[in-house]
C-alpha cells in the first residue's frame, strides 16, 4: 500500500490543531471576543466575559451518551474495556470527539500481552481513513508533548507495523499478526465530504456566543449608567470651585452659589434613566438562537419558561437533541468495534477478520430513560404486546426503551 508519510500526516496534523484547539477554547470558557469599539470605552476594550453555552451544548449531549455494554459478545468486548476502566475510557473518548469532531483510540500492549487502549484527542493525532472500514490506511499521534508543547514521543501507524519516535528520532519498530493500524477513529456525524466528522461546536455556535459575550459586555458598561445616571446643572458661577464628580454624586446635600448676576437662575437636572431590558432582550434572542442550534430549550441556557415538565414534554422539547443522541451511537459504534477487534487481536495473537465481529453489537442507555410516571403506561403497552405477539418484547428490547 502507498502511503503519504509521517512528514506529510504532521503538517496535517498542524493544519487541523489550531482549530481543535479554538473549539477546545470556547469549551473551556477562554475564548476572546472581538470588541466592534463603538460603546466600549478604551479602558475596557480587551475585557471579556464568559458564558458556558458551548460546554453546555457539548455535556447536554455527552452525558447522555451513556454506553452499556455488548450484546453477543463472543471476543471478550467486555473484559477488555472493562480492564481498561470503561467507565472513564467511553466518557473521555465520546467528549472529545463531539469538540473537536474525532477523537483516536491507541492500542498497545502491557507487559503480561494485554492489550491496553487510550483516548488521545484530534489535536494529537490525524491519518487518512478508509470510509468502508472506519478503520486507518495510515495514522499519526502524538503520545507526549513537553512545557513548551512540543511533541517528545511520537507515533507513526501503517498496516505493516508501528514506528515510535523519540524527540524525532526512530528509536522501535512494532508489528502484529493483524496488518491493520493501531490507531482508530471515533468520529461524530461524518459525511462523504468530511469523513472525519463534524465537531458538536459549529461556527454558527461560536457565532452566537461571541454575540451573546458582547451583548453581556454592553449591558455590564450600561449597568454603571443606570446604577448613577448622568446629572446636569445649569446657572452657577463659572468663577465657583468645581465639584467633584463623586462626591457630587454620592452626597446627601449639596450647595450652589448664584450666578454672576446675582439672579438665582441654579437649574439641576438628570438625564433619562438607561434600561436594561433591550439587553436582556438581546441576551434571550441569542439564547434562543443557540438552543435552536444545538437541539436544546431556553431552560437549559438558564432562562426558566415553564414549571417543571413531565417526561413527554422534556422529550418532545428534546427531539432534536435525542435524534442527534441516535445518531452520534450509531457513528461510535464502528470507533468502539473496531477498537475492540484489533485489541482482541492483540490479546490472542491471533488475525481475526472484521466480519467476524459484525455479529457483536453495542449497547447504550436511552438517551432520555423513563420516569416513574411513564413506566407505567409503558408495563401496559409491553402487556399489550407481549399479548398478542408471545415474547416479542425481551429484556433487551425493554431495556433499550426504558432503561431498565
């Protein structure tokens, strides 16, 4: 097979990190905005708020992604994810692929034969992917990086064998019975144009975060006004001592000496009191914007439109989100069985095919489980149907509508 080559996948690499990392930046809240300058004063040109909606939209989703297990599990799935702690393995893998579109599952060795499996995310590790197989035609990874952020150890994946470099220099060679890399994707919502996914965070969302940071901007400066609006005289001496300003302002009496002629012509006023309510409004109309983006409601960004909901209408609320939820199972599936084929591999020492594992299927938790309220009307449905069609209804299949 031909392929492109370590140089070649590290300027990919370096082409494709500076975006992982920007949506990494609006996940972690430090993302700077720009300032259009016209009702910013100098002083605060380079203040930035923070909003979380970013890592709201991408935990709303995560952290439904609940996988459970496998069905039909004849290569020991189980025993090697669960050696490997599944429980912090799939949460790490599945978040980072829906921030930066991809995320890389490593498989290696132990000591004993093992095989041992990490998640390293997309600003790491790149390859060219094969769309028939979901698995690499060759891949690149970074496995440590020093303080300044600089790669150290480094891995290059063919279907011959794996390379490791140290500090740039080839330092092992490693192969396996199966010729296949042993780097695999985990990829969120690919296409044919993009076969290595689409990340949770869109441009549309940084968009409207960056609308929603300067609309919060502009509110905190408008807050000063409102707090003390502006005060006017007209009618002193211009010979008088000036006032100072906050003092002025924060005193309970004041006094004014007449004007030049003598007249009492001493006129204090105040300006109209700004509102805060264009912003807020202006706040809501992006939040709304946001929700309708990521699939979510206004009470999840923090702005309460109801009394608490049942079950039907948090899922009918929802939709959007829970088709995404389907979705995003379906793509990391091919990531999870094709991590757990070439690590079963790896444990017998043994060149298994791929088709052999398509009778293995994985299990997750409904994205949005029953409530005590629904599990009712479903025990009566499940009856019904068990009724008229003998069995048909099994614990796997009530599990994957109820959870239970």
């Amino acid at each position: 097979m031909e392929y492109i080559g370590v140089e070649a996948l590290k300027n990919l690499l370096n082409i494709k990190r500076s975006r992982v990392w920007l949506r990494y930046q609006y996940y972690d809240m430090k993302n700077n905005t720009f300032d259009f300058g016209i009702s910013s004063p100098p002083e605060l040109r380079w203040w930035n708020s923070c909003v979380g909606w970013c890592a709201k939209g991408v935990d709303s989703l995560a952290d439904r992604l609940d996988f459970f297990g496998f069905r039909d599990d004849v290569f020991g799935f189980e025993e090697i994810f669960s050696a490997n702690n599944k429980d912090v393995f799939f949460p790490s893998a599945v978040k980072g692929a829906l921030i930066g579109a991809v995320s890389f599952v490593y498989i290696s060795e132990d000591e004993t034969g093992f095989p041992r499996i990490q998640v390293i995310n997309a600003d790491d590790a790149t390859g060219i992917i094969n769309p028939t197989t979901g698995l690499l035609n060759e891949g690149y990874a970074v496995l440590e990086r020093n303080a300044a952020m600089q790669p150290v150890k480094e891995a290059y994946f063919t279907h011959e064998w794996t390379a490791f470099y140290d500090n740039g220099e080839l330092v092992d060679y490693r192969s396996y019975k199966i010729k296949e890399p042993m780097l695999v994707p985990m990829v969120f919502k690919p296409d044919a144009k993009r076969p290595m996914g689409h990340s949770r965070i869109s441009r549309a969302a940084m968009s409207l975060v960056g609308s929603a940071l300067r609309t919060i901007k502009r509110s905190e400066i408008s807050a000063e006004f409102y707090s003390f609006p502006q005060k006017w005289i007209t009618g002193t001496d211009p010979d008088a001592q000036k006032l100072d300003k906050w003092a002025a302002a924060m005193s309970a009496m004041m006094r004014f000496t007449l004007n030049e002629d003598g007249q009492d012509h001493v006129k204090v006023g105040q300006f109209s009191q700004q509102s805060m309510a264009p912003h807020v409004e202006q706040l809501k109309m992006f939040a709304s914007l946001f929700a309708g983006e990521m699939g979510l409601t206004l009470d999840d960004l923090g702005f309460p439109q109801s009394n608490p909901s049942s079950y039907d209408a948090i899922k009918a609320a929802h939709e959007s989100l829970r088709l995404t939820a389907k979705a995003a199972q379906r793509t990391f599936n091919i990531g999870i069985l094709n991590a757990g084929f070439l690590a079963a591999c790896i444990r017998d020492d043994y060149a298994y095919t791929r088709q052999q594992i398509t009778i293995t299927k994985p299990i997750w938790a409904p994205a949005f489980p029953a409530d005590v309220s629904m599990l009712g009307g479903i025990g009566d449905a499940i009856q019904k149907i068990n009724t008229t069609i003998p069995d048909y209804l099994t614990d796997d299949k009530i599990f994957e509508l109820t959870g239970i």
